[in-house]
C-alpha cells in the first residue's frame, strides 16, 4: 500500500513545478513566442481558391517554371480570344527567360509571384519563405519596373503560415478550383474535358495551366472556344478577387462581406 504525501508537500511540488515553467517561457525570445503565436494564428489560413461573383468570369493562370517553346502559341491564342492571364512564375525562369517577362507584360497579361525557387513553402523556415518571395519580387520588378501582388506557391502546397507571410509582404495568396492536370501529359483531350466538364467549374473560378507542358498549348484553343460557348468571359486574378472587406470559406471560396 502506497503512503499518502502530506499537503504541505503537495503545496511545495505545485510551487516549484509552477516556477519551473515560469523560467522556461522567460527564457524564450521573443522571436520565439511570436513563431508560436504565428502557428496558433495561421492554423486555418487558406489562399483564395475561387471567388463568389454574379458575373459570368473565369480567370486563366499559368505556373511558369519550366521551357518556353510554347509561349508564342500561347500568347498568341490568348489574344485571339481577347482573354488576359496572369502568370505565376519562378525567379529562376524570369531570369533566365527575361525576353519571356517582357513578352508576357507587353501582350497585357498579369505577372505573378512563384517564388524564386519553385520550393516546397511549407517545407522551410519563415526567412526562407521571405527570401523566395522577395527574390522573385525583385527579379521582376527588375525586368518589367511593376510590383507584383498575387503570389502561388509552387506545387499548390500550402499552410497557413504561408498565407501569413505572403500576407506580410503585401500579397494576395491564390489557390485555383480547376486544375487542368495538364501538366500530367495525359493528352490535349484529357486538358479541355478536364477545364469545361470540371465540376467546381462556375463564375469566379481560377483556373490553373501550365506553360511547358506537353500538350496545353494544342488545347488552349478549343478549351477557350468552349468556355465561351458556356458563356464564360475571362478575366485577370487581380480584376476578381476581392482585396477587402471579404471572407472565405472553409473551401477557399472569397465573398464580399455584405
């Protein structure tokens, strides 16, 4: 049979455990407790995956990190259709494509933030987040003289931690509700049956492509002629999205606050 501790001890472990854990957070920095606060913060944080509007809108995106073989076609398509895009790219593909930068920007579209490296965000720390960001900013901004506002992170890999620190640096962060999966190779059928038959496919929805894939650019055509047939118009990310006085959903769904 096991003895009972007196109160007085009980009393006694109580204190030195309470000033135990006193030191521990006194001990922490400040920068410390502001990544905990951050986490705590940021758990439910999502990007915009599509936005509630009454007008009959979709907007193009394309990631762009890889070649640009196909570029001219695209833009070229694009303007057939009278349809402006925005462009998420890459740092490392702005600087190595610059006359891209230039093409993109002089054709009317929207230039985006991909991050410099194409890395997995949540993978690394808060100051890496930062740099990738600031270094594509910086790369662009170079180029073209315009500050970019809207940033994607590569892969579509998110936590809210990244939200809050694109947030920081004054961008919007943008999901899509339509994934092409183009960027599979599953062939130029499987991209525009994927887009116009989609099932999250409705007003407000943003819709991701790729430049470098295999097959976007022979389907890019019949995909817009067909979205127009349902009606759609399309618009740049910047032009839908709401950048106050809004909400989202549990879905990354943006409203306007009533």
């Amino acid at each position: 049979m096991s003895a009972s501790v007196p109160s007085h001890y009980m009393k006694y472990i109580t204190l030195v455990l309470l000033l135990a854990v006193f030191l521990h957070y006194a001990g922490e920095t400040l920068s410390d407790r502001n990544t905990v606060a951050t986490t705590a913060f940021s758990v439910n944080e999502l990007p915009i995956y599509c936005v509630d509007t009454a007008q009959p809108v979709v907007a193009l995106t394309f990631d762009s990190a890889w070649g640009t073989e196909d570029l001219d076609q695209i833009l070229s398509i694009l303007q057939k259709h009278h349809a402006p895009a925005t462009f998420f790219v890459t740092g490392e593909w702005a600087e190595k494509y610059p006359e891209a930068i230039t093409a993109i920007d002089k054709a009317g579209h929207e230039i985006a933030n991909h991050g410099y490296s194409h890395k997995h965000m949540p993978q690394i720390s808060q100051e890496e987040m930062i740099t990738e960001i600031q270094k594509c900013h910086e790369t662009i901004y170079h180029l073209i003289g315009k500050d970019m506002t809207l940033f994607r992170a590569p892969y579509s890999d998110w936590n809210g931690a990244v939200v809050e620190t694109a947030r920081s640096l004054g961008y919007a962060s943008i999901n899509q509700s339509v994934d092409s999966l183009d960027w599979k190779d599953y062939g130029i059928d499987h991209i525009i049956y994927t887009v116009c038959e989609h099932k999250n496919l409705e007003n407000g929805s943003i819709i991701l492509l790729h430049n470098g894939a295999a097959y976007t650019k022979d389907a890019l055509d019949v995909m817009l002629t067909k979205l127009e047939e349902q009606g759609y118009g399309f618009v740049k990310v910047s032009s839908l999205i709401y950048r106050d006085n809004y909400y989202l959903d549990h879905t990354g769904k943006q409203f306007q606050k009533k």
